[in-house]
C-alpha cells in the first residue's frame, strides 16, 4: 500500500495493483455493468501486445477479482468510518449548540424580571 499497489492477497500477492488503475475500474464499473472477466481478457490482450505473457488469463482474471473485491471492501469500510466520526461530531456539535442556546436563554430571561 505504501507504494501505491494493492495486492491480490495479504502474503505474498502474485498480482498487485495500482490503486489508481483500482479507482479507474471503480468509476467504470459506476457507469458500466461489472464484468471483471471481460475487463481482465482485454487487460490481458493489452499486456501481451506489449510482449507481457500471462501464462493464463484464468489466473489474471482471479488475482484482479481477488484485489479488486478487497479494494472495494476497503474503501466501503473507510468511507463507513469516516461517515461515522462525521456523524459522531455533528451530533456532538448539535447537542454543544443547543446547551449553550438554553443557558444564553435562561440568562436573558431571568434579566427581564426585575
């Protein structure tokens, strides 16, 4: 993660990916129907045009799926938390506004009777 990638598995990945390129097929995948398996087979002809030679595509295929499923899982559960720290502080907030509006309150009113 460090360097930008994330790996198809915790232990010694035999795939890892940019986080980019991840964020990229998120945004696709928003606009077209998920399909890892044809997004992997065109990646795959990509590669091997480049002289990049997978020795299956069936392995592409289930590395990609593997690192694209926890990456969304990831991001799932940051954004999760990161609405619940929000959340958490408004209510805060809320609740700080409104005690100090019911004592500024009481104060004026115990100001008018003389």
């Amino acid at each position: 993660m460090a360097m930008g990638l994330f790996g198809c598995a915790p232990i010694a990945p035999s795939l890892a990916v940019d986080l980019r390129l991840l964020q990229f097929v998120k945004t696709l995948f928003v606009c077209l129907t998920p399909n890892t398996t044809a997004w992997c087979e065109a990646l795959a002809v990509f590669l091997q045009e480049r002289g990049y030679g997978l020795t299956t595509q069936d392995n592409l295929r289930r590395w990609f799926s593997n690192a694209y499923h926890w990456y969304i899982v990831l991001v799932m559960h940051n954004k999760e938390l990161v609405s619940g720290i929000i959340n958490a502080s408004s209510s805060r907030h809320e609740r700080e506004t409104s005690d100090g509006e019911e004592e500024e309150g009481g104060a004026h009113e115990d100001a008018k009777d003389p």
